[in-house]
C-alpha cells in the first residue's frame, strides 16, 4: 500500500489566486483551522498576472458611477446571460472590497486629490479601474499574502504555532475530491476532503475536511494561443464534475483581442486592455482605424463616430462618446478576426496596435511600466517606438462550476467555488477588470459560506479508505504499463502514449476547430477527434520516478483538460447562435430564444455514456453530458434598471412582460 501523508482541515481551499487566498482569510477570521493548497509557488497565481486594475464603482474619478451603473455594463457585456444575482453583489461589494485591501496594506494610483484612481477599460462607461500601475494583481496578491502572514503571526502569539489556523501547502496538486456516501441522510455525497501530491517528491498527500473551496482558476491550457500559463488546465471544474457538480456555460471563453502575435517568443501574451484605455489605438495594414466599422447594432450610440470624437474622449468623457477600440473584448476579437481574413492584417496574421504615436515615451513608460519591459526583454519590442503586432489569444473562461451566488456552494454539500473556475458571474464574456473584483467579492463569500456550513454541521463526513485507495491508483497509473492496465491496450507504438504529445495535439485542436469562430461540421469533428484522444489519453504512460516528473504532472492534468474540452465543445455545438465568447459562423446572429436558456455540463449517468451500455461511469475519465436548462429570470427591479427599447434587442416579448414599463 502506497504511504499517504495526512492532515485535518475545518476548510480546505484549492488555489492561492486572489479568489483562494481572500475566502481564506474569511475562513479564518472567523476562527476555523484553514489549509490552502496550490500546485504552483506560493504568490504565483494568475491574479499576478492582472495589468489593467479592478473594476469597482467608486465613483472617484467620475462621481456619475455607481453600482448601478456597473451593474448595467456588466449585464451588458455579458450580454444578459449572466446569473444577475451574482452581477448584482458584485457591482454592490467590490468598492468595499478593494477599500479592505487598503486595509491589508495594498497601496492603490492616487488621484490628484489622494483618491484612489480609477481607469477607463472596455465596456465600462465610466473610468472604474483601480490599479497599480499595471502591476495590479501583483499588488492584489501580495497584500493578501501579508495579511495571510499577519494572521500567522496572531497564531504564533496565541498558541506558539505559526499554522495552527492557516498553513499555505505550496507546489503540492489536488488530483481528487473525495466525497461522504451517497445515503447519507443528512448531506448525501458531502464533500469529505482531497488527495493530492507533492510536485517535488511525488509523495501523496490525504486532506480531511468537511469543506473544500475551489479557486483554481483556468482552462487556458486547452488550447494552443493563450495568455494563460502551465496550471490552468481546468483542475476545477473537472475535479468538481467528478465530484458530482455541475457546470455552466462552458461554450463560453473569452479571446483576449490582444496577445502579441510577434515575435515567436512572445506569442499569446498578453497586451493588457490598459493600453487602449490610456490611448493606444488599433490600426490596419493600410493604417486605418478599423474598430469604427465595427460598432454593433446593440451598441450603436454608444460610442464614437469619428477619431475627433474618440480621441476627444479621453480629455472630455461628458461631452464625447468612447472610442470603439474599447468594445467588449468579444468585439474587438472579431473585428481583428476579420481584419486578418479579408487581407488588412499585419505581416505576422494580427493586426497593429499603436501607442508609440500617440504620447511621448516617457509618458507610456510611467503609465505601463510592465508591458514596456516584458515586451523590450522578452522580444526586444520598444512599445515606445514602434507598434505591436497583436491578435486574439485565449484568455479566460466564462463557464464553470454552478455554485448559489450568495455562499458560493455547489450542488455538492460541503463544495464551494470563488474565481475563474465558477460560473454565472461573467454570462457570455467578461469585461475586463470584472475579474479582480470577482475574486474580492466571491473569494470572500465563498470563505464565510463554508464557515457557515461547517459551524452547522452535527457530524463530518468520513473520508472513506476505499476511496482513497481508489483516487491513489488513478494517481499513479500513468507508471504501469497500458498493457497491465484493467482494459488495457498499448498506445501506437506499443509503449503507450507521450502526454506531451497528446496535450499539443488537444490544444491544436481546440485551436483550430472549438476557438474563436465555430461552425457545427468543425464541432462534430472536434467531438470525434476528442472521442479518439479519450482513448489514447487512458494509454498515457510516463517512465521515471516520482521525483520531480513534468510528464506525470501533465499525464495527470490530461485527464481534466480532456473533460472540459469535451464540455466546451459539446456547449458550443448546441447553442445555435453567437453570443459573446461563443461565435457560430452558421447562427451568426442573437437568438432571443437562446438569452433564457443555459447549457449544464454534468456527468453521464449509467445508460447515457457513448455505446448506450448501462455499465458504470469510468472512474478514470468518465464521460460528460450537456443539456439545457431555464436560467432564473432576473427580479424586476434590476430589470426595470434597463430601459424596455434596450432589453427588447435581447429578450422574448413573453419575458418583457415582467418589466414595470411594459405596456401589457
Ligand atoms: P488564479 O489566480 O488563476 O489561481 C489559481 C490557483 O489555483 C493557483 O494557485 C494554482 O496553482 C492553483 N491550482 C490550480 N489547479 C490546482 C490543483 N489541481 N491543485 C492545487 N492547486 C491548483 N483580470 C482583471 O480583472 N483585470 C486584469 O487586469 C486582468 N489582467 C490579466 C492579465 C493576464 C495576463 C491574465 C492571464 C489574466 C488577467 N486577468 C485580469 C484575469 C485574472 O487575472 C484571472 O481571471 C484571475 O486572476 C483568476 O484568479 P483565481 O483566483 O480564480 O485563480
């Protein structure tokens, strides 16, 4: 029997992004003993990664804001898909939110009057990001990790222990929840704690806990350009589907307009919107401003006309309308898309995009000091001098776990979800700067939802040996032999499959036949191609130890970004029209009939799997479904916040009714 290293947590959280580390310092702060589990170092997250700032209606820069008016951009830019509950706490919370993180240390841009500044970012109407710089998730997430120290040295004071209440296991991976039995009365199938292992050694590692918050972040991984980094392979949401959760909206991934297209050693990362908000434009091949041909229908009004008008904007917001390279990222990414295809892009397939023109050097390297140096030492790239060459790069994911907005919980007591890997909050894309506050406002009520739960709870669920035997076994055999697998066959060369080689096939893939334009021939075709890789990726063989093995590691992430592929795909195939992160070539259009519905990603039950056989699910890789269900319809006073004309160009006419300005 493999040796198992063993803890006991009141809460266990999976990830140490901003969403991670603030529901664990709510768990904590309200007196329970806290684990906080990240597969990478600790204080490198994504959140890091945050140049543009985080969107809160503080109203500091134009006083017109307010959550309100937040909460309608949000709507907007998700295109009302999204879960308003959810669009609704957030536009209310993040100002205090990130007035807490001053709290905590975080030093914000000041105004000229000592407030904190606030930017302008796409499909935001009034400038509402606060930043640092554009090193704002780095500041995010330091401060959280010096309060996390704070809280530590509390303990240390109390008890002697620095971790007896909060203990950060970093470059350790969750491979498996493990839940309670399904006739369990009370909390059928609660959550009952994780397995996981540690990067360096390899050794296993058993957490108990009655509560697991997951904020994991991403699924970038599954696919070729992306701004996202080697973690985000969609552990979340697989681990949680395995679990016995569900997802939403997983059609759903942003393209990010601007990831540099060149040169080579730059490819996918991202120029922050940032870059726009503070002036840079977009140009073409023959030197135009393409973006004002651009503007949609359901945007028309709202923004500029002409470049005087744009550029008067940024000195004048009250008198002029926004320029339109600030659309929602989901336009922009189309527009370039276009662009590209008809001939007018640049040499390298993106397009141009010019702040070098448009203010003295100085000036861009105050206001951008990262993307000035990332781009000058990574691909020797003066912002200053010369235009980027940019196009869209997979940048985040809308879809994830289904989880009440209020507490964070999923349908799987004791399972609770903050950040990216939850769903709702973004509907059918995100506006920049959403993101940051997202994880404020959620990260924290995830943290106090499992509080609550646990602090009810008369009895925990019993982690239940078998199960961990189970979970063991998955996690080590990518060392045996496919041969000496149950069911097992060799891969093609008799010596099972390469994950390197199947994840660059999975991603190429994904690329090319699930990304930013979709037609059903190429979905049907990804289903089939993700239908042969299932196979394959049960042959993953790795050779060599436990110690420090990348193709271990990544024989394991196979498996979950294969199920969220499969999520993706099979969202995408059957929502029949474009909307946001999800453009269909054949159904280019807004269909009313698809606002209400939303599409659920749960596992197959027995008799729904591909071959129709009632046998049980693979514990392996067990298969996915996808059906649609109502989304709950939005209360009326949020509604009546939007004028009738705007709603009617998104709802049925049977849904409207339930509008105060209604005439029926
Ligand atoms: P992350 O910060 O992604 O953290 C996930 C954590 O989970 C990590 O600690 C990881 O190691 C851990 N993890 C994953 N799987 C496992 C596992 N199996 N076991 C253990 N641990 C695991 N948003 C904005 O609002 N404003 C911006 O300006 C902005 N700029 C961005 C720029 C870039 C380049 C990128 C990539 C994103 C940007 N975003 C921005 C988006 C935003 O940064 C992310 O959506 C957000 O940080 C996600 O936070 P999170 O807490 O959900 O997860």
């Amino acid at each position: 029997m493999t040796e198992i290293e063993r803890h006991e947590y009141d809460v266990l959280v999976i990830g140490a992004g901003g969403a991670g580390l603030r529901a664990a310092i709510e768990a904590r702060e309200r007196g329970l003993r806290v684990a906080v589990v990240c597969k990478s170092l600790f204080g490198k997250a994504h959140t890091v990664m945050a140049e543009g700032g985080c969107a809160a209606a503080m109203g500091n820069v134009n006083d017109n804001d307010s959550w309100q008016v937040h909460f309608r951009d949000t709507m907007r830019g998700g295109k009302f898909l999204n879960n308003w509950r959810m669009a609704e706490l957030h536009a209310k919370e993040a100002p205090d939110r990130v007035w807490e993180l001053e709290t905590y240390g975080a030093l914000f841009d000041r105004t000229s009057d000592g407030r904190i500044s606030q930017r302008h970012f796409g499909g935001h109407t009034y400038p509402r990001l606060a930043h640092v710089g554009d090193r704002t998730g780095l500041e995010l997430l330091r401060t959280m990790q010096q309060r996390i120290v704070a809280l530590q040295q509390d303990d240390h004071a109390e008890t002697g222990d620095y971790e007896a209440r909060l203990r950060v296991f970093a470059e350790c991976t969750v491979t498996e929840l493990l839940t309670g039995p399904s006739d369990d009365p009370a909390r059928p199938g609660a959550v009952a704690g994780a397995l996981g292992y540690w990067r360096e050694s390899g050794r296993l590692v058993l957490f108990s806990a009655p509560a697991v918050v997951l904020a994991t972040g991403g699924i970038g991984k599954s696919f070729q350009v992306t701004s996202n980094s080697w973690e985000y392979t969609g552990d979340g949401h697989a681990l949680a589907l395995r679990a016995g959760a569900e997802l939403i909206d997983m059609e759903f991934v942003q393209f990010h307009p601007t990831g540099m297209v060149w040169p080579p050693s730059v490819k996918g990362i991202l120029v922050t919107e940032g870059v726009r908000g503070d002036g840079g434009v977009l140009k073409n091949s023959d030197g135009k401003r393409f973006m004002f041909d651009y503007v949609p229908d359901v945007f028309k009004g709202q923004y500029a006309q002409s470049e005087d008008e744009a550029d008067r904007w940024y000195d004048d917001q009250e008198n002029n309308r926004r320029t339109p390279d600030l659309l929602p990222r989901d336009e922009v990414a189309r527009a370039i898309n276009t662009e590209v295809k008809e001939g007018r892009g640049s040499p390298h397939g993106g397009v141009y995009l010019d702040i070098a023109s448009r203010m003295p050097a100085d000036e861009i390297k105050r206001r951008l000091p990262s993307m000035y140096h990332q781009f000058k030492e990574l691909a020797d790239v003066d912002i200053t001098a010369e235009p980027m060459e940019v196009g869209p790069t997979c940048h985040y994911v809308m879809g994830g776990i289904h989880v009440d907005p209020d507490t964070g919980q999923s349908r799987v007591p004791g399972l609770f979800a903050a950040g990216e890997c939850a769903g709702g909050m973004h509907g059918s894309n995100r506006l920049g700067g959403n993101s940051l506050s997202d994880l404020l406002v959620f990260g924290r009520r995830a943290g106090l939802g499992a509080a609550d739960y646990v602090a009810g709870l008369d009895h925990r669920p019993d982690v239940r040996p078998a199960d961990v035997d189970v979970a063991a076994q998955m996690t080590l055999a990518p060392f045996d032999p496919p041969s000496a697998r149950p069911g097992g066959a060799d891969g093609a060369d008799g010596a099972g499959e390469n994950p390197y080689t199947l994840h660059a096939e999975l991603q190429r893939m994904m690329n090319d036949l699930v990304g930013i334009i979709r037609t059903e021939s190429e979905m049907r075709d990804a289903q089939v191609r993700l239908g042969e890789l299932r196979t394959r990726v049960r042959q993953v063989f790795v050779e060599g130890h436990r110690q420090y093995n990348p193709g271990w590691h990544l024989a394991l992430d196979l498996r979950n970004l294969l199920m969220v592929s499969e999520a993706v795909a099979s969202s995408a195939l059957l929502r029949t029209e474009s909307r946001g992160g999800h453009t269909r070539e054949d159904h280019p259009g807004l269909d009313a009939e698809w606002r209400h519905r939303v599409l659920v990603t749960r596992l197959a039950r027995a008799g729904e799997s591909d071959d129709g056989s009632d046998a049980p699910a693979d514990p392996v890789l067990p298969q996915v479904v996808v059906e649609p269900a109502e989304r709950v319809p939005m209360r009326e006073d949020l509604l009546a916040l939007f004028d009738l004309s705007e709603l009617e160009k998104y709802y049925t006419d049977a849904e409207l009714t339930a509008h105060p300005g209604h005439p029926a």
